[in-house]
C-alpha cells in the first residue's frame, strides 16, 4: 500500500516499521495537517526558541472509547486536554508533542479524521504540534488508538498557582456547567443505551484562563475538574490547601439534560467528567470581578460562584444541600464506567 | 427532571421539618427502620437527618441486594466464574465485593475470569446469543425489583431456544426479611433492637403491592409507611410514621401512592410465579438462614439453573472476624460502631459488603456522613 489516500484502507504494521509506509503516513498526514513550520518531518526532535521565564510542561495519555462522541473525539481531546493542563498552570501554551499508538486494523479513514481533529484544535487553540511519534501494535493489542499528547507554556510573569494557595475565606467559582462531557460519552457507550442531545465540552481553556488572569491576577489557582469531576477538584485543593471546603447545591450550574441523564444512570454530576471546564479561588475580595471576567468570556457565559474554602482540620469538602441539608462530598471510590478521557 | 424535583423542594421539606419537630413528643425516642437502601441512599444525600428532631432516630436496615448476599454464594459466582469458558455476567455493584480469602469478581476478572459488566438481563442474553461457544451466566441478585427482569431473560432464552444461557440465582424476598428481623428471638433478645416503626420499600412495594405488608401491622403492631425514594417522600412518610406512633395506631400506609398499588404489578407477579418457585430456606448476611425467603428456578425451567447445570456446591466461607456488617445489617450497630469503619475499610479498600454499594449503610456513612464521626468535630457521633 505505497501511496496511501487514507480514504480507505486499514492501518498495517509496515506503518510502524520505520519503512516507505511509515514515512508516506508522517509526511501525508501528520505533518500535512499539523502544518507549521517546528514539524518537517524529517528530524527527530523540534528545536524551539524559548523565552525567559518559567515553563509549564504536562504529559497526558488519551484512550477515551469511544473514539468518536458527540462534541468531540479523542483527536480534540488530545490538544485539549493537555493545553488546559498547561493553561491551569497560569501558562500560555506554545507547543505540544504528540506519540500514537495504533492498532492494526484501525480505519485510515478514522485516523485521519482523528488528526484532522487535532489539528483544528490546535489551531483553535493556538498551539503547534511540533514532534510526534507513531507506534503500530498488533490486532488485539491495542484499541483503535491511543493518544499521549506533551504541552509546553510560558508562564504568566507575577502568576504563581497552586492548589496549595486556598486560604480559609477564598471563594470557589466553576466557569459553567458540569458533567457534560461524561454523560456525552456515555451516552454513546453500548449498552448504555440512551439518546441524549448533551454533547461534550472539550475546549481548549487557554484563552478564559487567560482572562480571568488579565482580571484577576491575584488568583489562588486553577484546576480543570476532569476524571473524577468536581468533586475530586475540590478534595485535592482540600487536602492541598489544608482547609475545609463548603459548596452549595443550588449554586451548581448543571444542564437539565444531564441531571435526567446522570438521574436514570444513578450517577452524580459531581464525579462525572468535564473537559472543557476550570475550577478557579480566588480570594473573597475578588470573587465578583473573577465572576465578571469569566462570564464575559464565550465559555465562561454560564460561570458561577459555588462555595468557599474554610477552616477544617479534616480538610472535608461539604456541600450545603439544596434540600437543606448537609452532606459529604468525598472523593469517587473506584470506577465502573467506560473509559472517558 | 421537573418531576422530580418536585420532591426535593427546599420549601416543602421545611415545612415537613417543621411540622415534624412540632408532631414528635419530647422524651420519647422514634426508632424507625428504613428497610431499603434506597431510602438510606437518600437520606444520606440529602442530609435529610439534619432535619430531624434528635429523637427521630433512623435505623439502616438489610434492603442492599449487594449487602445481603452471604460471602458463601459470592465464592460460588467467582468459582464458577473462573471455570474455562464461563462468561459470568454481573451488575456492577457486585464487582467489588469481597468474599473469601481477599477475592472478588474484579480481582478474577484482572486473573482472567471472564467477567462481564452488564445494565440490564437482555444484555447478558445477547452476550450469550453472540457467543454460542460460550456458557454465559447471569449472577441474578437483589429483592423483588430485579427478579421480574431475570424471569424476562429466562423466558426469552428458552423461546430462542439458547442452550448456552443460565441464571444463578440469589433472588430474595423483602416480606420473610422484615419477619425475620421481627420474629428472630436471638436477634430480639441479644442485641434488642428496638423499632417502632418501618419505612416500608418503595420499589419492591411497586411489584408486589402493599398488602404483604398488612401481616407486620397486625401480627407485630408495628406501623408500616411505604414511602418513595425522594427525600420529599422520605420526609412525609416519617411524619406520617410519627402520627401513627403517637395515636398509637400500626397500620399499612402508602405514602408512594404514584406508584405502589395495594395489589401492585400483576403481570410482574405471574411472570415470576411462572418461573421461580421458593426456597424452603436461604441464607442472607446478617439474618442468617431465613426460611421461605429466597427463589429458585421451577423445575421446567432446570436448564437455566446454572446451579444444576454445573453442579455448583458452596464452599466454606471465610468472613472477617472484626467486620460488623452482619450486626449493621440488622440494625444492631451502626457503621461507626465498627473497628473497622473508615479505618481499614473504606470504599476504596471494602472489607464488608456494607460498604461497597451506594446503597451499604458503611459507604453512605462515609461517603456523606462522615464528618458527624470525625476525631476533630464536637457533633456527636450517631
């Protein structure tokens, strides 16, 4: 199969092999839509030029099935996924690398929308894919693809996040609603069989962390609130932070849609999946000019301020229930639902 | 969602809770058993208990179709399930369960059992039409909720004449379960557990109705109300549980009237009657062998008893000395009771079967509840 369309056709494991197949697929695929002057395909490193400064880097792997969901695939999920580890970080990311593994048999069809998916995302989000790697595994090996995507960024002069910054008082805001990228998945997984017009929120976060950083540079931290949901969020900074943190249940931004989703499947929208989502504390004095600066930006329109950090030696995350009562909110113990990420 | 949201107004359960704490008279305790998990589900989620007068007490009873399941019959399921070309099939609470010697369907499933996930029984009947070179098992479990659809699976397996499907079944009944906890005497009389009232089953009571129900009242003279699974529900039917203590009335009431029928489902019922016939006795965690309060396969339909078709005998099981969950499950302790209780074992690390399931007193406790027992808080531990 020399000069491959990718139209049709299967991946083989000459398209690993380091052989004409492998370079035809690199060149005509990866490198034609990934396009940009860092990746000519023909070296095995990229040399950027950086500035001073600090540097964010984050490694993330994507083996989300299925592939394809409504609202993305693991493609743009990849790009990401990794520039909102990045951007969490008060950076502006520049590159990514990319490693493929690939299973034999995978649709060229597939993979190509797969890379073309990238790169749209990369684009969006203004980074380059500046290196990669493809690795091809036998039949059975592998499933359909998997994705390891690595970000580079500049750090944000006088930012300095962490989840260690929360301080009894912060006040804790989300950028819109929750749990809909699980429940997207979800519903596209078989055997669960339910139709559902909730489609995911894979975004690149770059540009709204951005401008709550230009609003509110004083920022404790941030954190996307992907596996795990918010609720696993909200117990990392507990425990980071060594405080206690309070939420409110009617203050909770969640799609009626996926309420009913997660309420037929016994789930909760505080452990299901967001990947287009940030978690921002920001001390109380500047909740509403975060708030502000969120919701001016087109994926923060439905933010919202959820709670507060307080003092607790247990570091417990509660949640003032919007029956009026309280409860818990403890991290998610095991997993029983498909891959999402 | 509308709906249901309506039984989870803010306003309403104030207004309950107001009238509640109104209703309730000072210096006498209320000790109402909440049969299902369901209901302990809720209450838990929904802090409904910070809304009750401190001498509303709740008591979790066995209603966990995961809890209740002795270690013996989940020994069995990993046995059979470890057997070459089995394909068990399960739902997903049962996954993490631990049973004897630190085994469980997962720990078999990572050895290389095949273990299946599945939502529904039709699923395991099309795992079974897919693999005819298979034996695909289905680990039937729960109360009367689950046992309709097993019958559904059983009855479309022999129209399609699948030779390579069977049930092993752990089916249990909730009447004989509120009995036994009633009537056992060692139970009565060595752990004294004091009720004085049932929040009866929501679901369960959608299937078989609410007359089973009138044998507790009059035989017992305990009050029954059969109450929904929201915390509107649940709020109401303590209220109505306190009036029925206070007059000192016993009577079956159906707070659940949206759904639950005197009579209930009646085609849900045949469906079962044609396929499962009684158990002359079955042993349940924490109850012990209780007669009469569990089903198996009628004989016609012996083909898809996976119990017959592979021989299947139980095996001594191996329980964990320290673990309360037998004592929990009969309302004698609660789950901060136990030495082990966020200690050893913990949602993550699951000793007793109480604290795998959402619906587990332990993991509700821990999940949602935990701060009440906390070393540093001053609340008082329940």
């Amino acid at each position: 199969m020399r000069h491959a369309t990718f139209d049709n056709g299967v991946v083989e494991m000459s398209h690993g092999a380091g052989g004409r197949d492998m370079a035809d697929l690199i060149r005509h695929l990866f490198v034609a839509a990934f396009d940009n002057p860092d990746l000519t395909g023909e070296e095995d490193q990229a040399i950027l030029s950086f500035p001073t400064g600090r540097m964010a880097i984050s490694t993330d792997g994507f083996v989300v099935s299925p592939m394809f969901f409504p609202g993305g695939d693991i493609g743009s999920l990849a790009v990401n996924g990794t520039v909102n580890d990045v951007a969490m970080g008060g950076a502006d990311p520049v590159a990514l690398s990319c490693s493929f593994i690939l299973e034999e048999g995978l649709p060229l069809a597939d993979l190509s929308r797969v890379v073309e998916s990238m790169a749209t995302a990369a684009r969006a989000a203004g980074v380059r894919i500046v290196t990669g790697d493809t690795k091809v595994v036998e039949r059975g090996k592998g499933d359909g693809i998997f994705i390891t995507t690595t970000g580079f960024g500049q750090v944000r002069e006088g930012v300095s996040l962490s989840a260690r910054n929360g301080r009894p008082g912060d006040v804790v805001l989300v950028s819109g609603t929750l749990g809909d990228h699980g429940v997207a998945v979800m519903g596209r997984r078989e055997g669960f069989d339910f139709d559902t017009d909730i489609v995911s929120d894979c975004a690149a976060l770059n540009g709204l962390a951005g401008a709550l950083l230009d609003a509110v540079p004083q920022t404790r931290l941030m954190r996307d609130p992907t596996r795990g949901g918010l609720a696993a969020v909200l117990n990392e900074i507990a425990e980071a932070s060594r405080v206690g943190i309070t939420i409110r249940e009617d203050a909770l931004p969640i799609r009626a849609g996926v309420a009913g989703a997660c309420e037929i499947l016994g789930l909760d929208p505080l452990y299901v999946a967001n990947e287009g989502k940030l978690v921002a504390v920001v001390p109380p004095e500047h909740a509403q000019a975060a708030l502000a600066a969120l919701r001016a930006h087109p994926l923060g329109a439905e933010a919202a301020i959820i709670g507060e950090l307080r003092a607790d030696p247990d570091h417990f995350v509660e949640m003032e229930t919007a029956f009026g009562g309280r409860r818990m909110v403890d991290w998610i113990a095991g997993e029983q639902l498909p891959r999402i990420c | 969602m509308k709906y249901v949201e309506d039984f989870r107004a803010p306003k309403l359960a104030r207004a309950l809770a107001a009238r509640i704490a109104a209703e309730v008279e000072s210096g006498r305790d209320y000790r109402l058993m909440e049969f299902c998990g369901g209901h302990t589900h809720a209450i838990f989620r929904y802090g409904v208990k910070d809304l009750l007068p401190a001498n509303v007490r709740m008591i979790h009873g066995p209603g966990c179709p995961v809890c209740v399941l002795p270690i013996t019959r989940l020994d069995m399921a990993i046995a059979l399930a470890r057997r070459p070309k089995v394909t068990l099939c399960t739902y997903g609470d049962m996954l993490r369960v631990p049973g004897s010697r630190k085994q469980s369907l997962l720990k078999a499933r990572a050895e290389g059992a095949d273990i299946r996930m599945v939502g529904s029984t039709m699923d395991a009947i099309r795992l079974a039409e897919e693999n005819p070179d298979r034996e695909v098992v289905f680990f039937a479990i729960g109360f009367e909720t689950t046992t309709p659809p097993t019958a559904v699976a059983i009855k479309a397996a022999e129209a399609r004449g699948l030779a390579n499907f069977s049930v092993f079944c752990n089916h249990v009944l909730t009447p004989a379960a509120i009995t036994n906890i009633l009537e056992a005497p060692e139970i009565r009389q060595m752990e004294a557990v004091e009720i004085d009232g049932f929040l009866g089953p929501a679901h369960v009571s959608v299937v078989i109705g609410s007359q089973p129900y009138d044998y507790f009242a009059e035989e017992f003279r305990k009050p029954v109300v059969i109450a929904g699974f929201e915390p509107i529900d649940v709020m109401q039917s303590i209220l109505m549980l306190v009036r029925q203590i206070n007059e000192g009335r016993a009577e079956v009431e159906n707070q659940y009237t949206r759904a639950v029928t005197p009579a209930g489902n009646a085609a849900a019922k045949a469906l079962v009657a044609e396929v499962f016939e009684l158990r002359r006795t079955f042993e349940w965690r924490g109850l012990g062998r209780v007669p009469y309060s569990a089903f198996r396969l009628r004989d016609r339909f012996a083909g898809f008893d996976a119990e017959r078709r592979f021989g299947m005998t139980p095996d001594r099981a191996v329980e964990n000395k320290a673990c309360d969950c037998p004592k929990i499950l009969r309302g004698a302790a609660v789950p901060s009771d136990c030495r082990l209780f966020g200690k050893q074992c913990t949602p993550q690390t699951p000793l007793g079967s109480c604290m795998v399931s959402d619906e587990g007193a332990c993991a509700a406790y821990y999940k949602y509840g935990r701060r009440r027992a906390a070393p540093n808080r001053r609340e008082a531990a329940e």
